[in-house]
C-alpha cells in the first residue's frame, strides 16, 4: 500500500475511430503496488468503454461525432478523483448527447469509494446533503422538471480540493439547456459527518 503523499504520474490514451470520433482516456502510472495500479486502469478503461457505448447505443450507423476527454479534479494527498465525459452526434438528431461519468480512490488504502462511503454511518448524510442541494437550486434558479426532494443515497460525486461535487445526467432533473446539474459543497459544511479518514476527511485537513 502506499503511504506517502503523491499526485500521481498521469498519462493521456487515445481511442480513435477516425479523425472525429476519438476519445482520451486517463492511465495512472509508477503506482508502486503495480496490481493495484493495473485494477485502477482497468477501472478507468472500462468505464471509457461504457460511456462509448452508452453514445453509440443500437444505431451506430448513424454516429457522425464523438468526441471524449477527461479531467484530473483532484490529484493529492492520495486522493485521485477524475471524471470523463463523453459527446456524440448522431444524424438527424435535434442536439448532441453527452455523459459524465467520475471516480474517487484512496490510493494509500487502496480503495475506491462511493458516496455513502465518505460519511460517518447513521449520520444522515442524505438529508444533509438535499438540504444544501435544494437550496443551490433555488439560490440559483435551476428549473427542475419535478420539485426536488432528494438525492439518490450513492449520487454521483467527485472531489475537488475541499469540495464534494454532486452532479446528474442531461434530462436527469433538468432541461437540456441547464447541462449537467453541478452541485458543490464546501467539504467544511459538512465536515461533522465525513469519515475522518476517508477522503473528505482527508481534504478537510489544513496543512
């Protein structure tokens, strides 16, 4: 396992079908624990492969663009959070479609989590955390297609710096036009509830 701080060794993949249908992808690399290294590419890759294939679908056909990349949102105190995202174009179509997809490792323990992982059980974090979700959209004016009421209890989330971000898909709960509902939240509104070694807890840390 590894114990010292990092960021880590980040390197850029490619999946090409053509000049516009071409996807970058993340590999880590110099992992000392080369297995757990190799679980985290594969992760990663695999994750890639689903968002291609969540925009081609059952008419590939019709496919004229897509394109994929990928963002490092947090790469320090062994905390690796990347999301990928994926658009594509088909023909005939009124607008393009686009995914966004993310994961969070602890590379000291080894570990990727989910977002009932970050909290301390039994701390209600779901109420917490829909609070402070509906009154972003309220503060910020984002129409909804039902009035909000609640997250999923393992939303989809990244980490950047000291923020927990949860996001949802296009036409999740919003219009096309808003793009992905974004949803950050300082890692000090609710740091009395975040597992003190988990990795909100780890970013909360001033040092």
């Amino acid at each position: 396992m590894m114990s010292e701080m990092f960021p880590l060794c980040i390197q850029t993949n490619i999946v090409s079908h053509g000049p516009q249908r071409i996807v970058y992808y993340p590999e880590i690399v110099g992992v000392p624990n080369k297995e757990w290294q190799h679980e985290v590419n594969n992760r990663l890759a695999e994750q890639t492969q689903q968002l291609i294939h969540m925009l081609i679908g059952d008419d590939p056909e019709t496919l004229s663009i897509m394109m994929g990349s990928y963002e490092v949102k947090n790469n320090q105190r062994n905390i690796l959070s990347i999301t990928q995202s994926n658009s594509a174009y088909h023909a005939h179509a009124a607008h393009g479609m686009r995914y966004l997809k993310s994961m969070t490792f602890d590379m000291g323990k080894e570990k990727q989590y989910i977002l009932s992982e970050l909290f301390i059980p039994g701390s209600n974090y779901v109420s917490r955390l829909s609070k402070l979700v509906a009154e972003q959209i309220k503060q910020r004016g984002i129409e909804t297609f039902e009035p909000f009421t609640t997250i999923d209890p393992e939303q989809s989330f990244y980490i950047a710096d000291k923020t927990l971000v949860l996001y949802y898909q296009l036409y999740d709960i919003t219009p096309y036009v808003f793009g992905f509902p974004i949803f950050p939240i300082s890692v000090f509104d609710i740091v009395d509830i975040v597992v003190d070694d988990g990795p909100l807890g780890v970013m909360a840390v001033n040092d």
